[in-house]
C-alpha cells in the first residue's frame, strides 16, 4: 500500500473580500521532506500557512494530513505552527513557557524543555522573563518550543528571521533533524535566504494581479 503524503492539497484557494489571494493550488509534502514556498511580499505565503494551521479556513479546496481530510482534532495532532510572532507569554520566563506549552501541545519522546533550551543557544537563560530577552532570543526561544513538539509536520513562515548567521545555521540543523527523523516541513520565504540543505521541492507564489 502507497504511504499518504503528511499533507496534501487539491486545488486549494483563499479569497479576501472576494479578491483572490491564491490558489487554486496542488501540491504535497512527504515524509522526509521539506516544501519551499517562495514568493515577493504580497504573494499570500503567511496566509497560506495560516490556512493550513487551520487559523483561516480557506475558500476552495482540499486538505488531507495523512490521508485523512484536515480536521481540527488532525492539526493538533499533525501539525507545528511557527509564525511571525513567537506565541510566548511575556512574564514566564523562558523554562515556565516550555513547559506550559509542552501541557498544551504535548511534548517529544526523550526531550525535556532545559535540554531544548540547551539546543537553540539559551542554556544560562532558564529563569530569564521573555520580555527580558531580546528579538533574536525570542525567535530561539520559540524555536525550543518548535523542537519539544512531537508533531511530525512544522509550519515554518520566515523561520530566519530576527536570527544572525549562527541562528540560521541552527534553523536548517533543526530541519535537517527532523527530516531525518521522519518528519516534513513547509517554510516560506521571499528569497532573501537559502533553502536548507534538505531534500527540498519549491511551491511558487505569485502577487495577485
């Protein structure tokens, strides 16, 4: 028997006061790799991914995670959502975010939040408020929590962002990481940076004319 891609999508298309957005759009991600989604400003790559995380519901199409259509109870199951903002709470600090993240979504075989902090760069930042830390240390710290979760599909949109060059490089060890343990990810970006060195396919986006 064929193995489901993780996720798929049939003629998939969102619409904003009845002005297209994009689509309709097909494309698939499978184990084991990572899906590019390129495109200028404009072009509905965070719109996109909102929509496959299930925060807008799209105006046309298809989903299915696994061979099973897209529901709620299957995105909370499947998917990983790292969008611009970092989805922390200003006044825990950095271990008390993990960890109450980790009581909502759950958390990774073999992995505790002070071993994910160790990993993206903030060991010695345990009991540091996240208003405390700076941009690029929220970007990481969201990144820790991205790590912990045990969905095997990561929506990534700009995950470089706010990062230096040494965080971009942990960004694409993370990926690496986690396609080789069986696991997908779609990341968007407008180009500015290279695809990471994964087994990559590219979905290309167009500004609405």
């Amino acid at each position: 028997m064929t193995t489901p891609p993780l996720l798929a999508a049939a003629g998939l298309g969102f619409s904003r006061n009845d002005e297209p957005v994009f689509g309709p759009l097909d494309f698939h991600v499978d184990a084991g790799e990572a899906l590019l989604v390129r495109g200028d400003n404009g072009a509905g790559k965070t719109t996109l991914l909102r929509v496959l995380a299930g925060l807008l519901r799209p105006g046309r199409g298809q989903l299915q995670l696994d061979g099973r259509p897209a529901t709620a109870t299957e995105r909370a199951r499947y998917v990983a959502y790292l969008g611009h903002l970092p989805g922390l709470k200003a006044d825990l600090d950095t271990l008390e975010n993990l960890h109450f993240l980790c009581g909502l979504h759950g958390r990774r075989a073999r992995q505790m939040p002070g071993n994910a902090l160790a990993v993206v760069g903030l060991a010695g930042h345990e009991n540091t408020l996240v208003r405390q830390l700076s941009a690029g240390q929220k970007r990481r710290l969201a990144l820790a929590r991205l790590w912990l979760s045990p969905a095997p599909l990561w929506l990534l949109d700009e995950p470089y962002a706010n990062l230096d060059l040494e965080g971009i490089t942990l960004v694409n060890r993370m990926i690496s990481a986690h396609l080789r343990s069986g696991g997908a990810a779609l990341v968007t970006t407008h180009g500015a940076y290279a695809a990471p060195p994964v087994r990559t396919r590219e979905l290309q986006l167009q500004v609405a004319a």
